[in-house]
C-alpha cells in the first residue's frame, strides 16, 4: 500500500532565520554542479577506450602501402567485393527480416487461433541464440550434410546438393530467421498502441482494406519499420559467424583475414570502412524517420482479434501455427539433440545414432574443458560491473544535463552499439598493441584484460538505455525535495535515485552479462592464445568435428541466456508496478 506522499518545498518561500532561504536556492546548482563533475570521468573513460581506439584505427589505415592504396582497394579487388558482399547482404537481410517479422506480428496480434499464445512464445525464441549457435544450428539443419536434406533424400530420394543452403543464400537464411525478432517486437508494440477508430474511419469513407494499410496503417508503422530496419542492418553488417560457417567474404571476413596475415593497415581500413558505412546509415535511417511525424492524437481501443469462422479455415490455421511452431522451435531443438550424441559417432546418418551424457560430463570435470565457461563467465563479470558504473551513471548525467554536450555524450556511449564487434576488436589491438603517449603506456593485446575491455565497451549501451528508461519515469522533483530537505547529491543518489532505478540497472546488466558470456565476433580477434573463450571454443570444436561437444557448450549458453531473459521479463514487470515513493530518507 503506498505511503501518502506531499509537494515538495518551494523554492519561493518566505525567508526564514539563518538564511535558510539562500541554502534552499543553492542546493540545485550544487546539485548541478555534481552532474557536470561526474560527468568528467565518464568523458575521460569513453575518450580512453572509445575514440581514441577509433583515431588510432584512421591513423593506422593511412599505414602501409599508403592511404589512397589502401582506400582505393575498397573500390576493386577483394576488399571491394567484400564491402559489396556485406552491403548486399545486410539489405537482402533486411527485406526477409522485414517481410517475415512484419507478417508474424500482424497475424499474431490481428488474429486468434489454435496455438496463437504458444506461437507468440515462441515468435521471440531466436533472441536466445546466441550468433554462433544460431549459424551452427542452421548448418547442421539444412547444409549439405544436415539434417533436412538427409531427410528428404532418404524419404524421397532428393540429392543433398539439390535442397541444401549454402554460400550467400544461407548466410541470408541465418539472418531472416534469426534477426526477424527486431521487426516484430517493434511492429507488435506499434500495432498493440494503435486505435482501431483510425482504421473505422477510414473503412466509413469508402477505401478498400488495401488503401487503408497504405495510406493510415504503414504511416504509422513507419517509426517501427525504422527500428527494426536499423537494427537488422547494423547487425547483418556485424555479422561474422555466419559468412565464416558459410564461407562468404564479407568485410568482417576481410577484417579477419587481413589482421592475422600482418597486413594491420589494411585491416584499420576496412574497419574504417565499415565504421562508416553503419554510421550512414544509422544517421540516414534517422534522418528519415524524423522528416515527418507519424502520429496517432487519438486515444480508442486497440483493433480486436478476428477469429476464423469456418472449421476448415480454423484447421487450416491451427496446423499453419504447428509448423511455424516447428520451424522457430528446430535451431534451438538441434542444438539440444546433437549434445548429447558422441563426438564422431555422426557421419552419414540422418539423425546421430548414439547418444552420451559424457559431453556436459567431461564440460564439467575436465579442467580444460571448463577453462573457456569460467573464462567466459569471469571476463563478462567485470564488464558488467564497469558496464554497470559508468552506463547507470551516464545515463543518470545525461538525464540531468542542462548545458550544451548532452547529445555528444549520448552518441559516445551508444557509438559502440552501432559498431560491429570486429571493427571494434580491431580498434583495441590497434590502440593497445604497443606502448605509446595515446594509451599511457598501456598494453592489453596478449592479456586477459582485453576481453573484459572489449565486452564493456561493446555492451555498456545496454545498461545504459535499461537505466535510461526507468529514470524517464522518475520525476527529478524527488531528488530536488530531498535536497531541499539538506542531502547531498551523493546522498541523494544513494537514498533516492539508485533505489528506484535499481531495476533498470540490474535488467541492463543482465543483457550485458549474458552477451558477454555469449560474445564471438569481437572475442575471436583478440582473445590471447591458449585462452579462448566459450564461443571461441565452439567455433575451434566444430572445427575438429567435435559436435557434440559444441553442441553441450551451445546448449549452456541457450539455457543460461533463458534464465536471463525470464529474470528480466520478471524485472520489467516488477518496475512497472512500482509507482509511487513510500517515504524519503533523508534527515
């Protein structure tokens, strides 16, 4: 039951003894004062491990045989059909993502039938692939030598070769079916805010169902069609694991390729490159979402659901959700199977043929096959908790910041986010590879310490936005109340703001911890030798054959990255019932 709360005290109140008066009046600019001194070290820290690795990475790519060699072979050769390969590739991800996650989330929230709630489950279910795992389990289901074309040779007789994905086709199958999730939870967020008079309206007018979609719905999904075109673009242009399993030459592939043969110009180049490209577009795409105001100033109900009214067409809908069910549910479901079968023990069959517990067992027991799980887990650790620091108290100085700096700030700290995690594991080695006056004399390149660098940097943004949410909720009154009540902003902070933010941050840090245990595009440029961590340990398992084994390792990250997920939802709903202050705590 919440507490009674009371306005808090006005700064025009009539003077009282001892100057109580002039002490009132100060207190927000001492309070602002603070937000300007924290935020120096916050600039200091994303100058040290954001920008300075970016300059670093420019000035390195002028290197070698020279800047217009180098950015002149981006137009021609290798490095020119790779920057070619990504773009088309990203754009191809991006229509299949839209088309399939737009057309999921319509018929999920405009339509009731059999199995419409166990499919809306299931619709986010690729959220908890991490990227390797994700690629791995659409190899091992429709590559040559994978499942479904097995399957359909030994049934009817189809010759492997005639019905599996391989080359640009798969690394676009891998991102349709994994990334769609961006389009439809923006798109099922859209449609679950619109009002369903605006279509009423339109329909009583005389236009048809077509023009209505075209002319009042799309409008108004356009921000959401935005998002979810930006997300997919930027993390098809990121994506690694998918071309490397599929063999096609992106420019992370190129990245890659470059840095490991010591030409470590070229490879500033292309990160370079590629920095480019995604920052165009994330400005691009801004751009045209705000050319125009896509708005409903109307406040009715949403449109209802419209269930099939005949038994056929209810039929036909039930077994149309099962196999989307089957389809979503198969890359997770594989992964889980191939665990438990013996390494080796899987050649020609359609399904493995003998089936162990020793893979988790030796996971478990073995000290070197452990080594990547503690890794993993203890460099995502201390990510978090810098990620946990620096991006609640960004997020607070951002929120509070009255003078000009703000945006630069923000972009700052979300330029990462934009950056794929091989240009940003290149900007690292590039920045610390060697002692100079940029980096203090600092070396990480050969260290652990790298991995937890990169891992903050790359996932600080999300607790960054997570705390960013829950701060828009709360009302700066209440800072302002206590300290007009005689708190320090520190004080402030720790009775007042951190406790009601407290969920936001914890949410953020969850999604932060997770992708760091997951993380393979950025960890397989930097990690040191004979310490890989578990995504890199999958990857160098499947090299050997050993899928069994990878599978076990992909099938702790699935499960660890459930819990996550499901502690998150639970933090989510938790804050959102949290309305009210029961009481101040300030003396």
């Amino acid at each position: 039951m919440s507490a009674p709360t009371t306005s808090p005290p006005t700064r025009t109140s009539t003077p009282a003894p001892g100057g109580t008066t002039r002490r009132r009046r100060l207190a927000a600019p001492d309070g602002d004062r603070f937000v300007y001194l924290l935020a120096l070290p916050i600039f200091l820290i994303l100058i040290f491990l954001v920008v300075i690795p970016m300059a670093t990475t420019a000035s390195t790519s002028t290197g070698g045989a020279g800047p217009a060699s180098n950015y002149g072979s981006l137009f021609g050769g290798a490095s020119g059909r790779a920057m070619l390969l990504s773009v088309v590739s990203s754009l191809a991800s991006v229509v299949c993502c839209g088309v399939i996650g737009t057309l999921l989330a319509v018929l999920l929230h405009r339509f009731d039938f059999p199995g419409r709630r166990a499919l809306s489950v299931f619709a986010v279910l690729p959220i908890a692939l991490p990227p390797l795992i994700g690629a791995v389990s659409f190899v091992l289901l429709y590559s040559e030598t994978g499942i479904v074309p097995r399957a359909l040779q030994a049934l009817l007789g189809i010759p492997p070769a005639d019905t599996s994905v391989s080359g640009m086709a798969g690394v676009i199958l891998v991102h349709a079916f994994t990334m769609y999730p961006f389009f439809y939870l923006t798109v099922s967020a859209a449609l679950a805010g619109m009002d369903s008079s605006l279509e009423e309206a339109a329909r009583n007018l005389g236009a048809p169902r077509a023009r209505v979609w075209r002319t009042v719905l799309l409008p108004l999904l356009t921000p959401a069609l935005v998002s979810g075109a930006l997300l997919t673009f930027m993390m098809s242009m990121a994506s690694f694991t998918a071309p490397q399993l599929y063999n096609v030459q992106t420019l992370t592939m190129e990245i890659v390729s470059a840095r490991t043969s010591g030409n470590p110009a070229l490879a500033a180049t292309q990160a370079t490159a590629l920095t480019v490209v995604s920052i165009a577009f994330l400005v691009s795409m801004r751009w045209y979402q705000g050319r125009r105001v896509h708005r409903s100033l109307s406040k009715g109900t949403p449109v209802p659901r419209h269930s099939p009214e005949s038994v056929s067409a209810k039929l036909a809908a039930g077994l149309g959700s099962v196999l989307l069910t089957a389809i979503l549910l198969a890359p997770v479901l594989v992964i889980v199977l191939v665990s438990f079968s013996a390494d080796g023990a899987w050649t020609t069959e359609v399904l493995p043929t003998t089936y162990t517990v020793d893979n988790f067992l030796r996971i478990f027991t073995d000290s070197q096959s452990i080594l990547p799980v503690s890794l993993s887990v203890q460099m995502s650790l201390l990510a978090t908790a810098g990620a946990i620091v620096v991006g609640s108290a960004a997020a607070w100085v951002v929120a509070r910041w009255k003078l000009p700096g703000r945006s630069a700030l923000d972009l700052m700290i979300m330029l990462p986010w934009a950056l794929p995690g091989t240009v940003v594991g290149v900007n690292l080695v590039t920045a610390f590879n060697a002692p100079s006056a940029a980096n203090f004399g600092i070396t990480l390149v050969g260290t652990l310490w790298i991995l937890p660098v990169a891992y903050f940097v790359r996932f600080v943004p999300l607790v960054f936005r997570s705390t960013g949410a829950s701060l828009d909720q709360l009302d700066p009154s209440l800072e302002e109340a206590a300290r007009n009540l005689g708190a320090g902003p520190l004080r402030v902070l720790r009775t007042i703001t951190l406790p009601l933010i407290a969920r936001g941050v914890l949410a953020g840090a969850l999604l932060a911890f997770v992708d760091g245990v997951g993380e393979y595009v950025a960890s397989v440029v930097i990690y040191p030798p004979g310490l890989p961590p578990m995504s890199v340990e999958i990857y160098n398992r499947i090299y050997s054959s050993e899928f069994g084994t990878a599978a076990a390792y992909g099938t702790l990250q699935i499960a660890l990255i459930l819990i996550v997920l499901a502690l998150t939802s639970w933090l989510r709903d938790g804050r959102k019932k949290t309305t009210n202050v029961t009481a101040l705590p300030v003396g």
